[in-house]
C-alpha cells in the first residue's frame, strides 16, 4: 500500500465547528477589538485634544461595547430555548 492513501492518524482531535463551536473566541474577539478600537479613538482624542482621560474612558467605553454585543447575541437564545423547554 501507498503510504499517501493511508489517512494520518493523531493524537489531536480537530476542533468542533458548526454553529456553536467557537464562541468564546469570538466573545474574545470582540472583547478586544472593542478595546482596541475604543481605546485607540480615545488616544487619539487624548494626543490631539490633550484631555488624559480620554484613553482610559475609549478603554472602558470600549469593553461596555463589546459585552453588550456579546450578551445581545447570545444571552437571548439562550434564555429562550431555556423557557421553551420549561413550558413543554
């Protein structure tokens, strides 16, 4: 046999895809791409406008932002197919 039309077998399993499979990556993502685009509007105001707490503001702005977007996408099904189930 051809050592090519064997399937190489690991140790690792292949990460779960599908719908709900990689959410705490994208909670992550949005976690710091809130704080980076926050944040950096808020360096940006601080450098030009000399204010000092426009970047910790832009930070914090930033976070408030992105865990409002992660409980709107998913606190919602959640919380709903929970109470479909209790109501059967």
């Amino acid at each position: 046999m051809d050592e090519h039309s064997q399937p190489r077998i690991t140790g690792r399993r292949a990460p779960e895809k599908g719908p709900r499979g990689d959410e705490g990556n994208v909670a992550l993502s949005y976690v710091l791409a809130g704080m980076i685009f926050y944040g950096g509007l808020g360096w940006l105001g601080s450098r030009y406008l000399h204010q000092a707490w426009m970047l910790p503001a832009g930070l914090v702005v930033g976070v408030v932002a992105s865990m409002y977007l992660i409980i709107k996408r998913y606190g919602k099904s959640d919380v709903t197919k929970n109470s479909r189930e209790v109501g059967k």
